[in-house]
C-alpha cells in the first residue's frame, strides 16, 4: 500500500494511483458549493478570500484526518477494504470510528480578551481553535482520531491583510503569546502545534485562508505577486484567466499554501528541473515582530547573501510570509513517458543516475523498488524507472536515447508499456486530470490505515549516490527486527526526485499495531530510521520540513555555527522569542 | 571597444573576440614554466600548489594591471592601437607606459612581529605585499597604474591548510588586524582593499594559492572536493583525469579561485542553466574567527534554510572558504548555435524573452545591442541574438525551432550564418580552444586603456522583462551629457544572461577623459549609472558581486531588516569584526 505520497507522479503512474484508488474505493470528491460566509463559519480552515471579498467554501475538512471530510468512506467500504487488506497483506485490522466533532473536549482558552482592533480578526470559538490545533503527521492523526486535542491554541487569528499581520504579532508579543503561523495545516512534521513547555501565557494560530488574493500579474515577465494563503488550487483559479500556472505540485497541493510551502522548501512532483518552491520565489514579503522585510523583485543577484533564501526554511520562526512574487510558466506543448522495468532495483537506480548525470535532462526520472511497484500494481514484481520528457518540440527522439540508455543498464521496456507522446492539449482529454486527483488520494489512504490501529507513514530523504546503497541497506536491516517483533510490516522506496549528485529517496512504511499503541510502535520506527538516515549523512527531510518531529536530527546535521548564527537572526527578527518556538532551533 | 567582459560567450563569439583580439594585436600567453619554489618567490600571487607540494610558476602577474606581465605590448603596439582608435573612434588616446615596479612606495608594514608558528605562512616582504594591494576594478587600476600602492597590506598570510587559515585568524584577532580573504585578486568591486577608515591596527591579507589541491573526488555522484584557492586552470587540471568538468567559466576564469567565485557568487559564461557556482556548490566548508562550518554533502535538502547560501555571496566577512564539495558534469555531445540579425535592438530583447520563457531550454541565449555588435564586428550595425544549444541529442531541430520563434520578432538568419551543429569533440579542434583564449582577453584591453588616459569599464545589472526598456532608456540618457560634456564616448549592452523573468545586462562604456582626471570622469559615471539601477529596481550587481564599490546602491537595495540580521551573523562568526570590514554592511 503506498500511502502520504508527498511527492507525485508523471503521467505514467497514473494508472498505477487510479489502480489503488479503485481497490480501495473511496469516495470521489464533490464539486464544491459557494456562497457568502456566515458569521459562525467565517473563521474556520476551509474560508478562502477573493478579490472581491471572503467567499466560502462549506465542504469542510476533516476534524481529524486528511482532506475534506466527505471523502472518509462509509462503514461497509472501510470493512470491506480492512477485509482485502488482511487476506492480501496478512495485516491484522481493527476498523474504528474516529471521535465524534461534537465529543471533543478543549481546554478553555488562555486568552481572556482580544483587543478591539482586532475584533473581526482573532477568535476563541471552539470549533476554530479545534481546527487549527493539528498539522496532519502521523502521530497527530492518530491523536486527533483518538480525540485529544490537547494543544488547541488559545485563539485563531485570520488576518485580511498584512497590517493585521503586524497587529496580531504585536498583540501576540505584549500577551506574552506563542505565534504560529499556519497554512493549510498539512505540515507531516508536527510544524504548527506547539508542546506544552512552548506556549507561554498562551498560544496564537495565524491562519491565512482569508489572503489569498492574486495582487498584481506581470504577463510581460512571467510573475505574479500572490498573498501567502492562497492554496494549490486558488494559485491555479487566480493564474486560469492569465493563461499562466505555477506548475508546482506537492501533494499538499489541494490544502497547502504558498506562505507555507515557502516557508518549508516544499518540492513539487516533478523529479528534476523547476519543481521546489525556492526556484520559484522572484521576492517576497515576510512580517515579523520587529517589522517587514520585502526583497526586491529580481531574476536573479549576486549582492550578497540572497535573503529569499533565508525565509525559504524559516518554518514560521521568523515571520509570516504574507505575500510573494512568483515565476510563473505556460505549459509545455509536448510530452511523453514510458516505464522500464528492471530485474534488479540497483540496476534500476544506476539507469536513474545515468540519466540524472546525461544531458537528456528528463522532466520525470522516477525508480520504484519491487516492494513499492508491485503495491502499486505496477510491472510483474521488478522495479520500475519511470521516464517522462516534457518539450516545445517533439519528445519521442529524447525518450528513445533515455530509453535505450535506460537498457544498457539491464531495464526492460515491455510491450505494452505505454509510449507515447502527445501534446498538452491531448493529454488534459485523457489521463491529465485523471491522475491529479489520484495522486492527491495517497494521504487519505493512510487516515484510514490510522483507523484500522496500523502505523502508516513515510519519510523522505537525499544523499548522493554513493550513499544511497548502503543507506538503503541500513534502513532495511533497521526496521526488519521491529517489524518482525511487532507481527509484520513493509518498507518501499521509491525516488520522488534526483540530482546528477544523487537521488531523493522517499520511503513509505505500513506495519502491525493496534490501537492504543500505535504511538509508541511509530516512534520506535520512526526513531529508527531516523537514526540511519543520520548516521549515513543523508538529510532528515528533503522537503517535508524540520518542523518539531526531526529536531534532534537536524540538531546534528546543521552545523553548529550555523545554529548559532541562525539565532541570532531570529533574535533580528522577534527579539521576544515568540515565534514558532521549538522549530528548527532553541533560541537562548 | 568590448572591455572587461566578466561574463562570457558561447563558441558563436568566438570569432568575435577573435576579431578584436586580432585588432588590437595582443601578444599570446606564453606556456608556463613549472619549477620548484624559491625562498624569495614563494609567497607570490602566482604561487601554487598540488598534492605533491607547492610549485611555483613563474609567470608574473602584472603588478599593476589585468593578468600576465607578459601580456602587455610593447610601445609600438601601443602606439600603433592608440592611432587606430584615435582615428575609428575619435578618441584622444595619451599612451603612456605603467609605473616601474622599482619605483613603487609601500608605507612601511604595521606588523612589527609575526608569531613564531606563523613564520613559513605569514610574510611581510615588499613585492608580496605589493602584489596583494589592488583588485583589479577601473579605479584600482588607475591607482595602480599612476603607481599609488596606499592601501598595501601590512603582512601577508599563504596558508597551506584549514588549521593555518585559523591560526592567522587568531593572530589577526589577537593583533587588532582587519583579515581580507583574496582568490585570484580579481574583484572589480573593491572587496579585497581595505579603505583608510578599516585598516584597524593593519591588515593582514590572506592568499590562498597554496590551498588548490584535490581533496577527493566521488565519481559515482559527480562531486569534487577542492580546496579554495584552486583557480579555473587548476580546477580542470584536477578534474581533467577524471574525464570530469565543472564547466564554470566566468572571465576571471584563469586567475580566481573556487573560495572567490562562492563568496561572491560568480556568475558562468552560460546565459541559461548551469552556469552559477551557486548551483554547483555541494557543500562548504568555512573557516571563521569563531570555528569552523562544514555543511553536509547533499543533492538537496529541505532542512531549515540553506546554510551554503549563507556563504555564497559573504564576500570574506564571515570567513575563509577553504574547501568546497562541488558539483561535476560531462560534456553534452552535441552543440550548435546560430547568430540572428534584428533591425531593431527591442526586438532582439523580445525574441529573447521568447527563448527564454519558452520550454526549448537554449543553453545561450545573448542579445547584442548595435553598438555592441559594430564594436565586436558582429552583423552590419543591427542587433543580435545569439542562440546556442548542448544536448546528448543532436541540437538541429532544436536550433531551428529557435530561430522560428526569433524569425517572428523580425529576426533575420543571414546567409554565412554559422549554423553548424558539432560533436563536442570536433568542435575542440576547430574554435574551442580558440575562443576560450579570446574571451579572456577582455580585461587586458581596460588596462590598456587605462594607459591611454580614458575611461573604460563594465557595469551590470539584472531586472524584470518588464523593467529593461525603461531601464535601458533612462542609463543611455543618464550618460549622454557626461559623455558630451568629457568629449566623446559610448555606451553599449549585450545580455550575458536571460532567465524566464528577466535578463541580465551586461554595460560597457568608454569614455573620453585624460591622465589625471580618469578618476573622478569614472566616478561620475558610475555614480549616475548606479543611480539609475537603483531607481528602476534593478539589482546593483548581477554577478560583480558588492564589495565596497557598490556599497551606496546595495545599502539601498537590500531589506535594512536583511542587513540587521547579517550583522547578526556577522558577529556569530566574527565578534571582533576583523573579516573585510567595509564590505556588504557596516556592523555597528
């Protein structure tokens, strides 16, 4: 079972994602319906703003787990999927209810006056601070599905502008309140939910749905200035009429927000070329407590250190991104793929690497292990390299040499495998939009693997290719006692992106447990891994963010200097230490 | 005149350059003479060392002017250049011959006493010290030239590895001693000349030719680890066995070093794709009063902000890069290029912003402004735009879809056109090496026309499509008084490189003036020029980097809560603030 693929796939694999989606049967989104807020709803996650005003959305999300809450399956599609997934995988499952909305008990609010200013801005409703109280890690939606909701923050702030930004980082500063600023709550590395020992006299969640407005485009330069809260889909909504689109698909797409994935260096699903965030950023505008720092709008400089790069991966410790400009693309006319199966994963991985080193420049260079294609019901069992070209001009010579250069390493193109080639045009009529929601379905499936008392989850990482075979090894030989002590359990991998220097593995892992232990049974995989990744010298995340989750590893991986260093500038930027304490660093 | 190009050409200027080249009758560059050290000679710019132990070359720089002493004509090729261009440019040229390096007068050094640890690395003889004082900027040039060596360091340090670069850093702090980092000694931004007001108790350069070895290379993942002295020529000697390339070339390629291009963020000859050493960069490691930082070999991370771009663009204020992991490549199979014709200089500009917000991922992509093209003997007066691809595939179909699009903005192909297409092998048997020492031979004309009493000197800059017409506009109008008010001079533009969002152009201008006003007809035009960038939101220096010559414009264009924060980091790495005080910031 692949589950929480964060990153994507190219068109090849969307069979493969509509395969799964099919066998577990779940359901298919509704389109949305819109009308004018009401004063009771107005704050909630699921409001969008527009040029012309707050618009809302009233599909709401889930109170627990992944997505929009229409898409959790019905009691006899969830026995029915526990059942397929006992005979198939040999898991034992114990479907559950999550608790109700109504059962969940919050603290009272620590904050007992919100300063008239700020009246239409900040709430303390229950509803609201349930909302914004968990990102959506593992161990978060095992929390919130068992019903605790311990670290709700004291009061939710949508600010409409980035004046209320400012008043609500003063207002947070003299309360003596913890600031955390929040996209769409997709964070998988515990990156919006403070500890007990970081809330202060309290705590208050920025939530950015109601910026979300296309400020100006520049057609003649291919940028946009788009506010900070604008999601996946809105980005798309607001550059539809320019004919322009972002291109950048992480799989938080459909939830996540520019402001966030900015902030936590997110990586899109293409495996190669313009696909992180960072690459995308011309300037940006961040608010912090002592003030706003804008970039200059730029395509590029060599004065000085560039300072987009130091909001990129500041996780909400330094501010609140309230806007940036963006570069923005037209869609390739061309584009093809084909998959290549291969006897032996190494072999697989070799081909990858030649064809990262080659100046073919593949738009998609994506291997999967024997382990993850056959869960995806991909080949006969081999591994499986995925090549995708994406062109003005015609791909197939381009996806012939990758292919052929793909079989000098052993890799096997099997007839009916599909190769084609079509225009972008073409493609939107066929499996265009088809696999974009599939692709988006992968997180659902591991809230209702959480539901059934299993551990679900992945992790991700890079390190050069030299590295890759021995870490690969050791994370393996890792978590095969765990497993085998805890009744059973699968590691896949598959590379979501590469590099000419090396590869981003990302692995996903399901294993035995049952309810009421799939905390502790998590945390002992989780920690494990963790540790090999580190010992290997490869990263803790490669764009799932630091967040809390990974602090004691990347404690090890950033070097010291630059920790101390690091401080000092978030002591530039809130010198009262407000901001997202606990991430990234511990500020003396 | 093209003078002072910084960044470079694809082959289809090879002929260009060598057109000029051939006019001005530059003698070539003989082959160096490698024998084993002297006592005396040792601690020269031109040392260098290799894993066998240092090994001097004995070649001498030009103690005043760009690169080779024996590079500089004699008196009749001199005279004989300064009729032509009296007589095709209507400039009045007064040759006159460099100050004698006998003649020249250091103040007496500041440092009474090198610690005893110290005596192999630091030295306080005249040439060495003579030979460390000016970068190689217009204005330094002139200083130079007229045989004003003032601001002379009081000792010079060669460190042989990191331990010795901490050493001299302790001595330095200890001794009250500003320390100024110098590569190549190239900078044309002032950044390794301490002004009269940072001097402290003295200054201590460190040079780092005796740092230029091998450390490792890892050839499965295409990486190099190098030490940061190695300058352009040393890097591929080291990489050459290895059959791997870095395929940086910016114009300071022969003489700086990997440590410079890193805090400086040099920018390659390459108009598009792999052309910034940022990008090329894997990992760093940097030596600071405080300790030293190594960050971890990685392909790519999400982990926090970047920590290596923390260091590219410090410009020595943080630290001494004394090695760096970077990036390899091998050399695309096939190449092509095509020079197209535009009556209209704007045009030239929008076909090229067609290329490069196109998905045909040109590898060059240069507009040349008439002026420019005349200069280089290009074309017949009208603009130019020169296309060129790399590919593993052949380029033809690629090269002519580009020229389709250009041929829509009124572009013109001329018959003659070189549009060839050639296996990287053939063409390094015919313009390869041809224009590689012709790109290189730039700057030696500035100091030649230096000599002649009139200003010549580059700017650059980069900035939005949708601000470059203006721009444009406003720096032509800027400089036309000053040039009619000085007698005579011109102003031309070429693009070194274009991205989706903007191009970056690239100035150059000579200007009629007269020994002994060379300076202030200089900075008057450089101050208006600035003044435009600035006031059109362009960046100050696109790949010059900011030193202290930019520092009026950058104090401008960066965030003042971005100059906070690095004063932060500033005094992290550096409390006593001796690293090249005056550059990038002022800490208070």
């Amino acid at each position: 079972m692949t589950i929480g693929r964060m990153a994507g796939t190219g068109d090849g694999e969307a069979q493969v994602i509509a395969d799964v989606r099919q066998a577990v049967n779940l359901p298919r989104r509704e389109a949305s319906s819109l009308h004018l807020p009401t004063a009771a709803t107005r704050l909630g996650p699921s409001v969008e703003s527009t040029t012309r005003g707050p618009i809302l959305m009233t599909r709401t999300r889930s109170h627990w787990g992944w997505g929009w809450a229409d898409r959790w399956p019905d009691d006899a599609a969830r026995a029915a999927f526990a059942e397929m997934l006992s005979a198939m995988r040999g898991l034992r499952c114990e479907p559950r209810p999550p608790v109700e909305l109504e059962a969940i008990v919050l603290r009272p609010s620590a904050v007992r006056a919100v300063p008239p200013e700020l009246a239409d801005v900040v709430s303390t409703a229950r509803e609201v601070r349930l909302n914004a109280t968990w990102g959506r890690s593992f161990s978060e939606i095992v929390r919130a599905f068992m019903g605790d909701f311990a670290p709700a923050p004291d009061a939710v702030a949508s600010p409409r502008n980035a004046d209320e930004v400012a008043a609500v980082l003063r207002w947070a500063e003299a309360a003596g309140l913890a600031a955390i600023p929040r996209g769409g709550g997709t964070s998988v590395t515990h990156g919006v939910t403070a500890r007990p020992e970081e809330r202060r006299a309290g705590v208050v969640v920025i939530e950015m749905s109601r910026m979300a407005r296309l400020i100006e485009v520049d057609t003649v330069s291919r940028a946009a200035h788009i506010e900070g809260g604008a999601t996946g889909p809105r980005v798309q909504e607001l550059l539809g009429p320019h004919e322009l689109c972002l291109r950048h698909y992480p799989q938080s797409w459909e939830f996540a927000t520019l402001g966030g994935w900015i902030v936590t260096r997110a990586g899109g699903h293409y495996a190669t070329g313009r696909t992180h965030i960072d690459d995308f950023v011309e300037s940006v505008t961040m608010v912090a407590p002592t003030g706003t720092m804008t970039t200059r709008r730029l395509p590029a400089s060599g004065a000085g250190p560039d300072a987009n790069r130091l909001v990129l991966g500041s996780e909400g410790t330094l501010g609140v991104v309230t806007s940036a400009w963006i570069r923005v693309q037209t869609r390739p006319r061309y584009r093809s793929n084909i998959s290549i199966l291969f006897s032996e994963f190494g072999s697989a991985v070799a081909a990858a690497r030649a064809l990262a080193q080659s100046n073919l420049f593949p738009t998609n260079c994506r291997v999967l292990d024997p382990g993850e294609a056959a869960l995806n019901q991909v080949g006969d069992g081999r591994a499986v390299l995925i090549v995708a070209f994406e062109d003005d001009l015609p791909t197939r010579d381009r996806l012939e040499a990758a292919t052929a250069l793909a079989m000098q390493y052993g890799g096997v193109a099997p007839s009916g495998a599909r190769h084609r080639e079509s225009t972008h045009e073409a493609a939107a009529n066929d499996a265009g939009a088809q696999w974009k929601d599939a692709f988006f379905d992968g997180p659902y499936l591991q809230s209702l693997l959480v539901s059934f008392g299993l551990v679900a989850d992945t992790f991700e990482t890079a390190c050069t290719w030299s590295q890759f075979e021995a870490l690969h090894a050791a994370l393996h030989a890792a978590v095969a006692p765990i497993f085998a002590e805890l009744g059973g359990g699968e590691l896949t991998c598959r590379f979501t992106h590469v590099y000419a220097d090396g590869p981003a593995p990302y692995y996903t892992f399901v294993c035995q447990s049952s309810h009421g232990r799939q905390l502790d049974d998590h945390a002992r995989i989780k920690r494990a891994v963790s540790d090999v990744l580190s010992a290997h010298g490869a990263t803790i995340t490669h764009h799932h963010a630091v967040g809390r989750l990974h602090r004691p590893w990347y404690d090890i991986e950033r070097p010291p200097l630059f920790a101390t260093a690091y401080n000092a500038v978030r002591a530039t930027f809130d010198p009262a230490g407000i901001m997202n304490p606990g991430v990234l660093t511990d500020p003396e």
